[in-house]
C-alpha cells in the first residue's frame, strides 16, 4: 500500500514539473523583413542599393505571469554593395516589450529617432479569428488565427500560428491574446514573417525578465500619433537605413 502511495506522489509531482515547464522558458525568434516590398516601382535605384531582405534575432523569455520580448546582441556589421560612392547601413533601433499578463499591463521601451521613449499602457485586447488550419512549427501542432488590422489608415493583414501545449498567452513583439504561444507571425502574405528557430522549456533564472524603466514615459497612443507626424513630415522614411556617401 505504501509503495503504490510514494509512485502516486512521484507521479504527481513529475505531472506538476512537465506541466511547469510548458509555461517557462526562451524562445528564440527570427524576424525576416522585405525591404522591397514597399518602394514604388520605379524605385529600380534604391533597389540596387537596398538588399532584399533583412533577417534578425530576437528572443522571448516568459512565464505564466509575465514576458519579456527583447532585441538579440549581434556583432554588428555593415551591409555594404559595391555601387560607386554608395554605402548602405542598416540601423536596428532598441525595442523591449514587457508584459504582465496578471495585471494586464504592457511596458514597452522604444527607440524613436535617436531617443528612448517608455510606453505604458494596458494591454491591447487583439479581435483574433481563430480557423481550422493547422502548421507545424519545430514539432509543436499550432492553430491558426487572423487580424485585419486597419489602425494608421492602412491595412495590415495579420496571421498567427499559436501552440495550445505551450499554455502561454504570449508572443513576439506586440502580438499575444490567444490560447497557448505564439511561434509564427506573418503579415500581408510576407512582408513581415515573425517565426520561432528554438524552443527551450525550463525554468528561467531568477531575474531574468526584468521590466523597463528608461525612458520617456509616453502613452500608446501618444507614441503612435508621434511617429505618424514625424514620419509624414519626413516622407514615410522612419530612420531606420542610412545611406552614406563618401
């Protein structure tokens, strides 16, 4: 009798740690943009000057009460072409996302033409459409759900891929509010792909999501009204390529 109790609390408490671990640890994320895809068609120029794509490393750190979505250190280099006295840089601007799921708060530290702003706000409730289809992604079944996303005055055609086993209401960047993580984001069929290169389920170390606190404190609305006029008065272009000419 006592020998069938011990292999019930064994069983338990494995039960309890598996459980834990599909709501703790690191997701690393590739984040793959398509340069191209918006300049006018008779921008052939900036083409050539420009490479197609851009793809970068983010990652996810996250618990059942709280996220952190925050830029990967690379060693920097420049991204050069050979076309005369041009040179392109590629300037990746700071972001941290933080989210506290309890309290339904979002802290985000932002880099904004050269300065650090702090958006405080609650956390935007996201009008998911979940569907049928599934994908696969790195061995985990996911669902799929959509967002037409009209704030800005443009349309933006989002689809997530989330994994109910990981029991997370998380993601990268911005995107969460679904049933189980986020591995897999793609907006307007490419323009923007979002998608998770490695899993890691265990638990973090003590500290390891941290909230931002430097900045400007600034409302989400009140960054996004700002980046729409200086980007208006700037002709769209946000910052973030710098073309040097020797």
């Amino acid at each position: 009798m006592k020998y069938h109790i011990i292999l019930f609390w064994l069983s338990l408490g494995l039960c309890t740690v598996l459980n834990a671990q599909k709501t703790e640890g690191t997701i690393q994320f590739e984040e793959k943009m398509n340069m191209h895809r918006n300049l006018p068609a008779d921008a052939g120029d900036m083409k050539a000057m420009i490479p197609e794509f851009r793809v970068l490393k983010s990652e996810l750190l996250f618990t059942a009460a709280e996220s952190i979505y925050r830029n990967v250190e690379e060693e920097e280099e420049d991204e050069e072409m050979d076309n005369g006295q041009v040179m392109i840089r590629m300037q990746r601007p700071e972001s941290t996302f933080y989210r506290d799921f309890g309290a339904g708060r979002k802290t985000d530290q932002r880099e904004f033409m050269g300065k650090q702003y702090l958006i405080e706000d609650a956390i935007d409730q996201t009008p998911w459409k979940v569907s049928a289809d599934t994908r696969e992604i790195l061995g985990y079944n996911c669902m799929k759900a959509v967002w037409e996303d009209t704030t800005g005055g443009r349309q933006r055609n989002i689809v997530a891929w989330f994994a109910p086993d990981i029991a997370v209401s998380a993601g990268p960047a911005t995107y969460g509010q679904l049933p189980g993580m986020i591995l897999g984001i793609d907006i307007n069929e490419g323009e923007i792909q979002l998608t998770a290169q490695k899993i890691d389920l265990k638990p973090l170390k003590k500290g390891a999501i941290e909230m931002p606190k430097k900045g400007e404190k600034i409302t989400q609305a009140d960054f996004k009204k700002m980046m729409d006029e200086r980007m208006r008065a700037m002709g769209g272009n946000g910052g973030g390529i710098r073309v040097i000419r020797n």
